[in-house]
C-alpha cells in the first residue's frame, strides 16, 4: 500500500501476443489517463476497464485497482473460427 498522497495500480496492455503487466505508483486521485500516460501509453488505442468494468479516461483510480488497456479485435471470432473449421475440413483424410 501507498501512502496517503500516493497509490499503486497495475496496468496491463496487449503487446506481443501476450499481455503486460506493470505495478506503478502514482499520486492520490489520478484518473486512467494518467496511468496510461505514466506507462507512455495512448488512450485513443482502445477501450478501458478495471477490472474488467468499463471506464472512461477520466475515471480516478484507487489504491490497488488494475486498469485494462482492450485494443480492438484484428478479426471477428466467428470469422476466424470458419476459417479454421473449413481448413481442417479440408485436410481432414477421406474414408
């Protein structure tokens, strides 16, 4: 825990097909964009969340709160779930 003029969140953000996770402190009150901007990151990116809950940029933060950078799908699921259903059809072996 922080004192009481500062606090510690994490912040997580895709990078490199796996997610990042970093623990930084930042002072009483700070909102998601200046979390964002403390780990050089851009808010326009993508959606926020704590915890998994939507957030608005401006949202103050409180001690121990993880915020969530979610960039936006490459693809649709379903789309890349069809694909990958018509190729192992397709390589599937004839009876």
């Amino acid at each position: 825990m922080a004192g009481p003029e500062r606090m510690n969140v994490e912040i997580a953000w895709p990078q490199d097909g796996d997610y990042r996770v970093v623990r930084i402190e930042l002072p009483a009150g700070a909102t998601a964009i200046d979390a964002l901007a403390a780990c050089g990151l851009d808010a326009g990116q993508g959606t926020l969340g704590v915890f998994g809950r939507p957030v608005q940029a401006d949202t103050p933060l409180r001690d121990g709160e993880r915020l969530e950078l979610y960039l936006p799908l490459r693809q649709d699921p379903k789309t890349a779930r069809r694909r990958r259903a018509a190729a192992a059809e397709k390589n599937r072996p004839r009876r």
